[in-house]
C-alpha cells in the first residue's frame, strides 16, 4: 500500500470520520458518485426523518447500521463510537477528516443559514443553530479527534488523514471527484 492511496486502493468499503462539519458528507457523496458506490450517511440513520436532530431508539439506529455494514460496498460517512469497530472490521479503506475548529464552526454557522438543503441533511429545509452543537464543536468534537486519530492508527486497512480543506480539495483534484453533486 502507498502511504497515499488511490481511490482504486480504498476499495468498495469506503468509511469516512471526522469531527461534525469537517465535510464528510461531501467527500462521500463525491467519491459514491464517482465509483458508483451505494452511500451511507450515518445521521440519517441515527436521527429520525424530517426532524430537527431527534434520535431513533438505539435498537433501531444500530440495525439499520448493521444492514448497511453487511452490503458488499459502500461508502459510509459518520462517527457514532458506539458501532465503529463493527463498521471498520467490514471497510476495504478509511479516510480520517480533520481540520481547525474556527473553519468548522464557521461551516456550520453557514449551514445553519443557508436555504439549501445539506448533503447527508434530514431532509429539513433549513436547519436550526443549536447551542448543544456550537458546544460540540468547539469543546468535544477536539476530544473525540484523538479517539479517531488512534483508531486511524491501530488500522491495517488503506487509509488517508486529510488535515485542511486544502488538502481535501487536493485529492478531490487527484481522483477527479465533482463535489457539486448535491
């Protein structure tokens, strides 16, 4: 394996992390795209439909993660520690996505006012700012980087640590992903 991957080399079990609004979702829905990969967005599966951030029961999050992680290919965005090591025993690659905590508090605050709906969203038009969020990404999104950052070590899988939006845009360019795909 080359210490930076190809898309080929990633196979067709893509899972990518990363602290919330570091574009994940993005990523993925380009790279889904682009090999033709079923894709998986986990907030749609921990949140119910059309709601503003309201979980499903544990039970029900954790077999529809469950089903999608027995498919033959994916691409899947998101973190939800308590079912990752299910997903990356079953992913052929990991992308790891970080970047400065001002850009992605800045993203949010553009996402929360912005009319259009968000790839990997809920399916509300806009969403609202929440404090418990602005929380999250300021204060635990930093503490939860070092977990994936571990995980991201102790994996044998390909895999790539993206750590700016420059970087991001890099590989995009390098694999020619079309991100405006909504």
């Amino acid at each position: 394996m080359s210490r930076y991957p190809s898309l080929d080399e990633l196979g067709q079990r893509i899972c990518i992390i990363g602290p919330s609004n570091s574009g994940k979702s993005t990523l993925a829905n380009a790279i889904a795209c682009k090999q033709g990969l079923p894709l998986v967005h986990l907030d749609q599966f921990y949140h119910q439909p059309h709601s503003h951030w309201v979980p499903r029961a544990s039970g029900e999050f954790l077999q529809l993660h469950q089903e999608a992680i027995g498919q033959e290919t994916w691409v899947m965005e998101g973190n939800y520690s308590s079912c990752i090591h299910p997903r990356l025993e079953r992913a052929t690659g990991l992308v790891l996505l970080t970047l400065p905590r001002s850009i992605a508090f800045h993203r949010y605050l553009i996402r929360c006012y912005s009319s259009k709906p968000r790839i990997g969203g809920l399916g509300v038009q806009r969403e609202a700012l929440s404090w418990q969020m602005v929380k999250h990404i300021l204060y635990h999104s930093p503490k939860n980087y070092l977990r994936y950052l571990a995980l991201f070590e102790q994996v044998t899988i390909p895999k790539l640590l993206l750590i700016s939006p420059h970087e991001v845009k890099a590989y995009c360019g390098r694999w020619e992903l079309d991100q405006s795909n909504p």
